[in-house]
C-alpha cells in the first residue's frame, strides 16, 4: 500500500535503504524519537520506502515500541508479550487483533477519567462504577469474539449456533473515577481475558 493523500492531512515519511526516515511536511530527517513524539501530538503519519512506495507503517511503529520499552519504562509485562508471541499462527490469531484493538479503545475513551483518579487518589473520592463498566465491556466483546469462532461450543444437541451478538459500544465514564487500585484490577481483567483465549486455543 502507498503512501495516502497529503490532502487527507496524514503525513508521509520515507525511509530510505540507509535507514535513515524523512518528513516529507518538514522537508527534514527525523528519528524513532521524533516519530514517537507525532504520535503524541496526535500527528497521523505513514512510513513508506523511498524507493519502492511500500507501507513500513507497522514495521517502524514496533520499532518505536521496542525503542522506548529498552529506555526502561516497560509497558509491555512479560508474560503478556509471550501470549502475543503465542497466538501467531493459530487461528484464534485472527479474533485477537480486534479484541485488543477495542480494548485499548475503551481504555483509551476513559483515559481523562483514569487520569483524574490518580490525581484523586489520596483524596478519599474512590467510585468505581466505571472500572466495572470497563470490565463488563471487555467481557462482551471477549464473549462475542469467542461466539464468533466456537459458535457449536455451548450449544445443548439438537439447538442450532445461536447469532454472535455485535460488541457493545463504549461508553464514557459520567464522573472521574479514583481509586488507582480500581484501574489496576482493569488491567487484570484485560489480561485474565487473554488467558480464557489461550485456554480456549489449547482446548
């Protein structure tokens, strides 16, 4: 895939054979640093080769993980990078990108709630309403995904599959939530989830 229209406002940067990356907007060479710093901006971007035209866009974006997780701020556990590693291969490997894919977007509408907890925290405001909405999210979207490749799994003899229903839209949170704890317990659902696609893979 080339690189998309400049009108579209994405940005094209070129890498060349000497690995050097180039920002055609700025007419200037850039770093992993600098790209990682537009995604922070939320500068949308696309990496190309110089002088083939082809999409490195996820190439270099795992460079960039790979990058900064060497810095020391590791945001990838172990064990889940293992999982990840796992399902390469297996056909379950096709439901995982949407399942984290949506999560993360959840986690990523309530990320000014998430923030405002931790400013909270010490501040006896502890509602955790939203993290169990999260969670229960997560949970229908993990469920319907498995619906979608096991459908004859739960089904008592003689009942036909019953029709995956569609993941439930997110919703913000009404209020801030504040209780750091809550948020951590999130994330151990998020993982936990994981784990049921690993056992259902190995079943």
């Amino acid at each position: 895939m080339g690189a998309k229209s400049a009108d579209s406002g994405v940005i094209t940067i070129k890498k060349y054979a000497n690995r050097r990356l180039y920002n055609t907007k700025t007419s200037s060479y850039v770093t992993l640093d600098h790209l990682a710093e537009m995604i922070k901006q939320n500068e949308d971007f696309v990496v190309v080769d110089a002088k083939t035209g082809e999409d490195l866009t996820r190439a270099v974006l795992t460079q960039i993980i790979v990058e900064q997780e060497g810095k020391g701020q590791n945001l990838l556990p172990v064990k889940f990078l293992r999982q990840i590693i796992g399902f390469y291969g297996d056909s379950l490997g096709g439901v995982l990108p949407r399942y984290l894919e949506e999560s993360m977007d959840v986690f990523t509408q309530n990320e000014g709630g998430m923030r405002d907890a931790m400013q909270h925290a010490f501040k006896g405001f502890f509602p955790v309403e939203q993290f169990e909405d999260m969670a229960k999210q997560n949970m229908a979207m993990f469920e319907n995904a498995m619906k979608m490749m096991t459908p004859f799994a739960s089904q008592a003899p003689g009942q036909s599959a019953a029709q995956p229903e569609p993941p439930p839209e997110p919703t913000a949170p009404s209020s801030p939530p504040g209780n750091v704890d809550d948020l951590k317990a999130q994330l151990d659902a998020m993982q936990s989830q994981l784990e049921g696609l690993i056992k259902a893979r190995n079943s």
